[in-house]
C-alpha cells in the first residue's frame, strides 16, 4: 500500500485518534504514519510512513545500560509529497538533516539479538523462530517534548506469524498505538497465548519455546502473585496486561534470565531449566518482581528519578511477596538481605550520595549499590513502621501511594516529583518522625547489625559475606514483629 494512499482515510483515521487518544491530541499531519515490514530471515524491518514535516531526524541511541541502538538505522531517505527524494545529511548514528522540512520517510534497521544477553529483554530484535519489537527504539523520535507520542502502525510479516498483541483499534489494516514508548509487539512462528482474568483484569500470557513447566503453570503463578499484589495496592493498575515468556534469541545461561516492564506489558527471557520445580523457582522471582511494577510505577502518576524506590524497594516487596506464597522461605528472605548488603559494600561510592542523587545518576557514573541499598532501608523503614503500631508496615504505605496518585488519564492528572511524594507520605507515619526522609534524601551509612538488633535480628560477616539469623531467643515483641514478615518459629528451629 503506498503512502498516497492513505489520504482516503484521513478524515477517518483523524477521529479515529481524537476517540482513542483524547482531545488533547494534535492535528491528523502529526501523528506518525508507519508500515513495518519484517524480514525474519535477515533480522531487519523495513519501515516507511509520514509525520510532521521537519528537517532534524533521530533515532534513540540508548536505553537504560545498553548503548549504540541508533546504529542500527540504515539507508534513511527522505521524500517530498510527490516521492522526490531530499538530499539528507547523516550528523551522527541515527541522526539526520536535511535542506528542507520533509514529512515523508524511509529505512531500515537491523536487529540482530544484542551481544549480551541480559539486555535482549529490553531492545528490539529478531530472529527466524520470533521477533521482540519495542516500537520507541526503531521509529523516529518526536520532534519536541509537546509533540505526540501516539501512531498509526501496519504490521506486514510472514503469512506463517502471529503477530501479538492483537490491535483493538483497525482501520484501513492499521492500529492505533497511543504511546509508542510503551508498546511492545512481538512476531513469530509459534507464539501461543492464554488469557486469565485475576481480581478484575485481564492478562494474556504470550510464550513461545518449550519449558520444563506448562504454560497452565504459569498462568497459576500470575495469578497467585497479581492476588497478593492487589492486596496490598487496594487495587488494580489497568483494565488489561500481559506477559511475554521467550526463551534467549542468543546463548545464555540455563539460571539466567532478564525482564522489563513497559506499560502494561512484562517482558520475560529465560534459560531453560530442565527440572519442573528449579524452573518454577527460576520464574517465580522475576513474577513477584516484574508483576509489581505494574502498579509501581506504572500506575503512578509520579516523575522524577525515584528509582531507588521502584526498583530497590520493589525488590524487598517482592521477596516479602514470594515469602507469602512460600516461593521463599523466611530464610531465604534473610538470605537475600545480607547478599544486597554485600553488594552494599562492594561499592566503594555507596555512601556519596542520597539515594535520590544515586538514582539521578544511576547511568552517569553514580552508585551502583542505589538498588541494594534501597532494599536494605525498605526493610528496616518496614520494621520501623511496625514497631510504631502500624501493623501493614509498607504495605499500608504503597496503598495510601496507590489510592492517592493513580493514574488513570494523563491529561487529567497532575503529576508529582516521586521523591517528595513519598517521603512525604512517610512523614506523616506516626513514629518515624523524619527519619524514613533522612534515610532517603541524606547521604548516610548503613550498620547493618545496628539497625536490626532491636527487631531481633543478628548480622555476622564471614569474610565478604554477610549473614542475617533470627536470634536465638528473641522477645516477644521481637517474634511478632519478625512473623508479621513471614517468622515461623517452628519451621525456622527445625531447618
């Protein structure tokens, strides 16, 4: 289908984005206007379409470590209304000028799997057997920050692949996607879905590759852990979500595997375990983790670098979730604190700055321990909490964030800055008396074993490992607090 013959459809097309994305959106011209077409046999696509005439052009070079994504676009040419082509000038990987405004384009781009295969769950790539597209690395940037982020996308791939999620929204074969840094489209041969409805939303499982465990396994463990996550939010982040279980495009590890949350979407790569119950265990802690995200901060109408708390404190609430649906035991959850304040102390600049400035500078060269760090102060702001006499400790917290910032029409909704948010939600929690908001926006030192004597809790370090037991006679009060995380007394004396 050429481009000139799109314009039969505009009027159609036009209000077909004001339904979709709302009256905040701009004129018909400049929404982009794309054809994909994939190739897997070489691992590229090939895109044409239209957007708002300007003459700069770039492509993202990078996202969160992984670096050098703009050096995939290749051949870009530039077209005027009547397919005369524009001289263009290539300035750097993935940017380009030309003489004129020009609203019409054309490339290619090249996506072998990345080299390292952590980062697969977090870039566009193909392969023959599947493909995993994230539409913000490959088609071009807005102009400017006002400028929309939504598109009209066509997908033309292989008779023989699915291509997933299926579009709500078609006109004329193409789909209307409202914010394309959230969108994530994949393609292949044998892709096979599952839907679930758990506590009010739908989820879809999309997977691919053969695994030790069915996929009726997996879809029971969403289940169990979107359940648990409502509990504690209050709520539920979105009408619809998904998961996407691939196995590597490149070699890995059998115990390894990566994942990323956009939008409403949870991308999960995984070696292959061969024993049912190590490959449950394999997924259950990126489940617990990646399944959360969904709510925070997806569902938060919250900016700014807060990352310390959806990352650091998203990896303690998970691992307090995984406890709860006896994926981990209590000392296992134990096990995990003294391994994050091993990674705590590794890191020679952990205690330069706030974990709001280590978030800030998280890809620029700040504190690789922001993350570890976090759990560790989680935890103890948790104790804390319920030492107070508040007895859902952080969960009541992620429910007041939850109830008070959820984001249902951007348009509609302020946003806040993350950080001032929530400290000062902790501000108010009776007995932390600024503390919580000391701990996150002052450069301090962790004790480990200073901070979790009083709940009970002995620190001991073995060379460069740290392990963290329950006393062996703890108060009352100690036990109680302990068993509001998952203490069982009985159990922990018999292993």
């Amino acid at each position: 289908m050429s481009m000139r013959a799109w314009t039969n459809n505009q009027l159609k097309l036009a209000v077909l984005l004001a339904l979709v994305i709302g009256p905040s959106s701009t004129a018909w011209a400049q929404h982009l206007q794309v054809t994909i077409k994939v190739s897997p046999e070489s691992s590229r696509l090939a895109i044409e379409g239209s957007g708002a005439a300007r003459a700069q052009w770039s492509f993202t070079d990078s996202y969160g470590g992984v670096l050098g994504l703009a050096g995939r676009i290749e051949n870009f040419q530039l077209f005027t209304e009547t397919d005369y082509p524009i001289e263009v000038r290539k300035l750097a990987p993935g940017q380009f000028e030309s003489e004129k405004p020009a609203a019409r384009f054309k490339y290619e781009v090249k996506l072998s799997p990345p080299a390292i295969p952590a980062d697969a769950a977090m870039v566009s790539w193909l392969t023959r057997e599947r493909g995993l597209l994230m539409l913000s690395d490959f088609l071009p940037l807005p102009a400017g920050k006002a400028d929309s982020k939504s598109a009209l996308v066509k997908l033309a791939a292989p008779e023989n692949y699915k291509v997933l999620p299926r579009p709500a929204i078609t006109l004329s074969d193409f789909f209307v996607v409202p914010d394309i840094t959230q969108a994530v489209i994949v393609v292949g041969e044998h892709l096979r879905t599952t839907r679930a409805t758990e506590s009010g939303m739908d989820f879809d499982l999309i997977a691919d590759g053969q695994w030790a465990f069915t996929d009726d396994d997996v879809v029971e463990l969403v289940h169990q852990v979107l359940r648990t996550d409502r509990q504690v939010s209050g709520g539920v982040p979105a009408n619809n979500a998904r998961l996407i279980l691939f196995p590597y495009p490149q070699n890995g590890s059998a115990t390894q595997w990566s994942a990323e949350t956009r939008g409403t979407t949870v991308t999960l790569l995984m070696g292959k375990l061969p024993s049912k119950v190590g490959a449950l265990a394999q997924l259950s802690t990126p489940l617990c983790h990646e399944l959360f995200h969904l709510w925070v901060p997806n569902a938060l109408a919250l900016d700014g670098d807060y990352d310390w708390f959806y990352e650091g404190f998203t990896t303690y609430q998970a691992a307090r979730v995984a406890v709860r649906l006896n994926l981990m035991t209590f000392q296992e959850f134990l096990n995990a604190i003294g391994h994050a304040y091993d990674l705590y102390l590794k890191d020679t600049a952990r205690d330069r700055w706030s974990l709001v400035d280590a978030s800030r500078r998280r890809w620029t060269g700040g504190s690789s321990s922001v993350y570890s760090k976090s759990m560790l102060i989680a935890l103890v702001i948790d104790l804390q909490m319920r030492e107070a006499g508040n007895d859902r400790g952080l969960d009541d917290l992620y429910r007041k964030l939850f109830a008070k910032y959820q984001r249902r029409h951007d348009e509609l909704v302020e946003r806040v800055d993350g950080n001032d948010a929530i400290t000062a939600l902790l501000d108010f929690e009776r007995g932390m008396e600024g503390a919580a908001a000391a701990a996150i926006k002052d450069a301090r030192a962790i004790d480990l074993a200073k901070e979790l004597a009083p709940y009970g809790l002995l620190v001991d370090r073995f060379g460069s490992h740290t392990r963290v037991a329950v006393a062996e006679r703890p108060t009352k009060r100690q036990r109680d607090l302990l068993r509001e995380l998952g203490y069982n007394a009985a159990s922990h004396s018999a292993r």
